[in-house]
C-alpha cells in the first residue's frame, strides 16, 4: 500500500472515520491504530502479523526490566539483547545476501542462496524500536506500562516504509493523551499530504522519467553537460520525493491527533556538509549522532571525533542499503565532514559574513553533495564512474534537455528556495479557508496530478531502505 495510492488514502480515511468516535477511550484510540498498524504490514506480507509484534514485545519486556533493574551489568546485558536482536532482523532481512556474495568472493567458497528478504523498509522499524530501549537504558525515557501504547507507537505505519525515524519515547506521550483535531490543524494536515503530492508526482516522477533514468541507464547517449544537469535533477528528485513521503507521513499522523518530526529543512542551503546534514534527512543524522557518534569512547581525544564521524557515515552509508557504492557514499560524507571540521578546528570559529562567501560556500557544498549522488544512485560502480567519465569529458550540448525539463527544474529550484515563511503562510491561509474553498484546491490538484502523471506513480526512493 503505497502513501500516493487511491488504497492508502481510502484506508486512511477509514481510520479517520474508525478513530475520532473513539479517541476519548485511551484504549480503544490505541486498539484502532494498532489494527491500522497491522492492516498495513498484512498488505505488504503476512509474516509481518507476527513478526514485528513479536520483536516488539521482546523490546518492551526489556524496556521494562531496564526501568527495574539498577545494575550496571544487567542493564547493559539486556540493552545489548535488543540491540542483537534488532539489528540481528535487520542483517537477516536486508544484508545476509550481500554479506554471503562478499564472503564467497573473497574466501573462494561458494555459499548457500539467501532469499529470506522481505520488501518492508526493515531499516527504519529497527532504527525506530533502538531509540526506546537506548533512551530507557540511558535513563532519558521512563518505560510505558502499556503494551498497547507500545506496539501501536513502534509500528506506526506512516512511519513505516521511509520515516521520519521517530523516538518511541516522544510519541508514547502523545498516545497516552487525549486527542481533539481542530478545523484548522485538519486543514493544515490537507495541506501538507497534497503539498507532498505535489513534490512526487509533478516534480519527482517527472523528472525522473524524463530526465534522470534515461541519463543514469545510458550517459552515452547525453552529452557530458546534459548527464550533469541529469545528476542535478537527480539531486532534485531525491529531495521531493523523500521529502513529499515525508509531507504525506507528516500529515496523515496530523490527522489521528499526532506529530511527527520534521526532515527536511533546504538542505542545497548548507553551507558546509556538517550543515547539509543538520537538514537533510533530520531524523536519520539526529539518531546517528546521538545513539552512534556519541557513544564512542574517547571522544575528548583529539583524532577520536574524526574517527567517530566518518565510521558513523560509513554505517550510515550501508544503512541505506546492501552495496559498496552506499559504502563509497558514506565514507565521502565521512571524510568530507571530518575535513570540514579539521579545516574549522584551524581556521578557528569565522562566520560567513560576505554575501559571496556564504554563496560560495553553498555552491561548492552542493558540488560535492551531488558528486556523493552519483553512487548513490547508480546501480554499480562501474555505472558510477561510466557518468563521471561522461561529464568529464566536457562535451557541451543540450538538444535532450527540452523546454518541459526545464521549466520543471526552474520550478523545483525556486521551490527548494523559496523561504519557510511562504510556505508556512499559504498552509495558514488553505487552513483557514472555508471547506468547499479547500476542496476545490484538492479537486484541481488531483486533475492536474492525473494530467502530468498519466502512467501512474513511481515507488518513493526511500521505501527500498
């Protein structure tokens, strides 16, 4: 059940209709999101029925014994339990296959095939069900007495497939309390799954059919200019699809009542990648630095810190996915960050304070990010360098880059540009426009999405993570 498909927004309309004649009743308020959370696994696969409530159990029985106990050696036993068990799901739904054609290619030793991989973004659930027994562990979070609260919050299922990866401990709160949903917050929540439909079906999709498969599937075919616009509109696609998952996750927990962490914040506007990364996929490096990073020993040792960040890009590189070229994306951003911070640590704490400076800045910054790109999303390595030999070779000429491309690339620019404010001021003023006035905003958003994405939607980027 994708998040642009009419089957989504049909069952989410249902849960709307099931959940406020009951949102008084703390229990029966959980009992509906819990059947919608498992509902939704169902559609993917019915082993999930068992298999997330399970590990879900097991982590809130630990959660509970590390309230309990007081010992140091116990509670890091049974922290260490669920950290085995949980990453243990990860590594044998996600990575075994690549671990084995790893480990065959270089012993020689030909392994058994792996095929138990299932299609659920395993990796944000494991991630997700970390934050509560870590942060119960390190005693900033007190454990739920609620099972119920439990299961329904770690297996939220907007959350599910692409995040924001949320911590267990500051949703419970909000699903331990009452609920009301006022005109205007149901308005902005409107607002916010079409502004998300926006972005991943006239911007997203588009660009990825017309612009950036064919460019990543055949470079030779593009001059060395159009195969660099094409790593651009890739840069471009990635950020609206992910981000308008994100807006459709946001806005669908808005309607049952609950906040979701934002996670994105005009990333191509870093300065430096340390910055990029404070706006890029929040959720991702606010858990890396503080579950990861931060748990280094030695951190007050003077190379420990460089060490630390690129061994925590590097994990978060092979997060994304089971492939050496995630892995080369992840120790780019390490060792790019741990230059950033060597260069700050010399150069002393000077602020940008020319015009150009901070420009200047920002473009050599989204140089970099857009190079990190290239094997990201290529498929090999091989293909990865098959472009930057392409753009290297300097070949000039634009003939595939036609007017409908372009103008979608203008409008995804000045979109990603574009000041918080605006945004934030037209969600007030659809908010507060009277319903018919929003449902005809809707209806003419929904025939101009049918008009431009005739074939239908394409799987958002990050639900394969």
């Amino acid at each position: 059940m994708v998040l642009t498909s009419s089957a989504y927004f049909i069952f989410l309309a249902g849960i709307f209709l099931l959940y406020w004649p009951v949102a008084k009743s703390r229990a029966l308020a959980l009992a509906v999101i819990l059947l919608a959370n498992l509902f939704f696994y169902a559609k993917w696969d019915l082993f999930y029925l068992w298999m997330i409530p399970a590990a879900a159990t097991v982590d809130y029985c630990l959660g509970l014994a590390l309230g309990r106990f007081k010992a140091g050696w116990l509670r890091w036993g049974l922290l260490m339990l669920s950290i085995a068990m949980n990453v243990g799901i990860l590594v044998s739904f996600k990575y075994m296959p690549f671990l084995l054609e790893n480990y065959t290619a270089f012993s020689g030793q030909v392994m058994p095939k792996w095929t138990w991989t299932f299609p659920l973004g395993i990796s944000f659930y494991t991630f997700q069900s970390l934050t509560y027994t870590i942060d119960v562990y390190r005693r900033d979070a007190k454990p739920t007495g609620s099972l119920l609260a439990y299961l329904a919050g770690v297996s939220f299922f907007p959350t599910t497939l692409a995040g924001p990866i949320t911590r267990v401990a500051t949703l419970l709160p909000q699903l331990e309390k009452p609920k009301i949903l006022s005109d205007v917050d149901g308005g902005k929540a409107l607002f916010r799954i079409a502004h998300g439909l926006v972005k991943k079906f006239l911007i997203a999709d588009y660009l990825a059919d017309n612009l950036v498969n064919r460019v990543f599937d055949f470079p030779n075919l593009y001059s060395g200019a159009e195969v660099l616009v094409g790593v651009y509109g890739y840069a471009l696609q990635l950020y609206f699809d992910f981000s308008g998952y994100t807006d459709i996750a946001i806005g669908s927990a808005m309607l049952l009542g609950l906040k979701l962490p934002e996670n994105f914040n005009q990333p191509y506007s870093a300065k430096n990648l340390s910055d990029f990364w404070r706006r890029w996929h929040i959720s991702l490096s606010n858990w890396l630095r503080d579950y990861l990073y931060f748990s280094f020993p030695a951190m007050r040792t003077k190379w420990m810190p460089y060490i630390a960040i690129i061994v925590t890009m590097l994990v978060g590189g092979l997060w994304h996915g089971p492939s050496w070229n995630f892995v080369i994306w992840g120790a780019l951003h390490g060792v790019g960050q741990a230059v950033v911070r060597g260069w700050q640590a010399l150069r002393g704490p000077v602020g940008l304070k020319a015009r150009w400076a901070s420009v200047a800045a920002t473009f050599f910054t989204v140089q970099f990010v857009c190079l990190a790109w290239i094997f990201f999303r290529a498929a090999t390595l091989e293909s990865a360098m098959k472009i930057i030999d392409r753009i290297a070779s300097g070949t000039i000429g634009f003939t595939n880059i036609s007017a409908p491309i372009q103008m979608i690339l203008a409008i995804a620019i000045a979109g990603h540009y574009l000041p918080a404010h605006w945004w934030q001021w037209t969600q007030e003023k659809f908010a507060a426009a009277p319903f018919y006035a929003q449902a005809a905003v809707l209806m003419l958003l929904m025939i101009s999405i049918q008009y431009v994405a005739a074939t239908g939607a394409a799987p958002f980027i990050y639900t394969k993570f």
